[in-house]
C-alpha cells in the first residue's frame, strides 16, 4: 500500500518568480497536494475566513501588511472565533526571521531559497500530523520514499546585443 495526500495548502508569497518555483517544488514534494497562491497579506486574511486550509505558508517579506502582521492577524482572528489554525510556516532569506516567527507562534521556518529537503521534512510532518496522507495502492509512494528526480539548476540569460 502507498500514502497519498490530501491536503490544501495556502501560499503568500508576493515575487511572482519565487512563488511559481515554491509550487511547482511543492507539487513535486507532495503529488496531488492542493494549493492556492495569494500575493499579499490582505487577500491572505481574507481568503483564511473563506476556505479551510490544512498548512498556510508566509513570506516575511510581504509588502503593505507583512508576514509577522498576517500571523498575528490570524491568530487574533483564532482567538475571538474559537475556530483552531493550521499550522503556519513563515519563509524568508533572512535566518534571523525564524527566531521571530516562532515567537509569533509559526510551526516552523524556511529559509529561502527553499529545497526539496527542506520540504519534505519541515512540511511533510505538519500535513501527517494533520491526518494528509492516507493509504491507497494505487497511488504514488509517500513523499519521503518516493524516487526523487534531481532539479535542474536554471542559468541566468544574458542578452548579447
């Protein structure tokens, strides 16, 4: 038998770039995973009191309303609705962020640029402990068994005039 996933997942990330290349990664982490992209913290706290979310995945860095503001937002919003939140993970270049975001209460931290690693065992163990993954024999192996294919490293152009 092989685990498959059942999860959703929110992303805020506000670089267009960086957030299709987290996707993309975490598709490749977890097959079948749900996710949903918001660029900002706003769209974050509004799209949180619409649809239920098994992970919610923050950048620090946001513009208007930053990471650090979105947690406390919601865990505000947590206390005063009775309604349990999904754990958080906050992601940012800056090491010295993840102190912070375990202050505010996140599960854990990433730090950019993100690898597969990374994922599989800061992520993979909040979607398990949210009851994600379940037996199926016909589906692909869980994330942490499954054969992974090495990434490419992308090379920067340089346009020749």
């Amino acid at each position: 038998m092989n685990a498959t996933i059942s999860a959703h997942i929110l992303v805020v990330e506000d670089n267009r770039l960086y957030r299709e290349a987290f996707c993309a990664l975490l598709d490749i982490c977890f097959p079948g995973v749900q996710i949903t992209t918001v660029s900002d913290g706003m769209a974050a706290l509004s799209l949180t009191r619409q649809t239920p979310f098994d992970l919610i995945v923050v950048d620090y860095n946001l513009k208007a309303l930053n990471g650090g503001d979105v947690v406390r937002h919601l865990r505000q919003r947590s206390r005063s609705t009775g309604i349990l939140l999904p754990p958080i993970v906050m992601m940012s270049t800056q090491p010295d962020v993840a102190v912070f975001a375990r202050t505010l209460g996140a599960a854990n931290f990433l730090s950019k640029p993100v690898s597969e690693e990374d994922l599989l065992t800061i992520i993979g163990p909040l979607l398990a402990e949210r009851g994600c993954f379940s037996e199926d024999s016909s589906e692909s192996p869980p994330p942490q068994t499954r054969e992974r294919k090495p990434l490419k490293r992308l090379k920067p152009r340089l346009n020749h005039e």
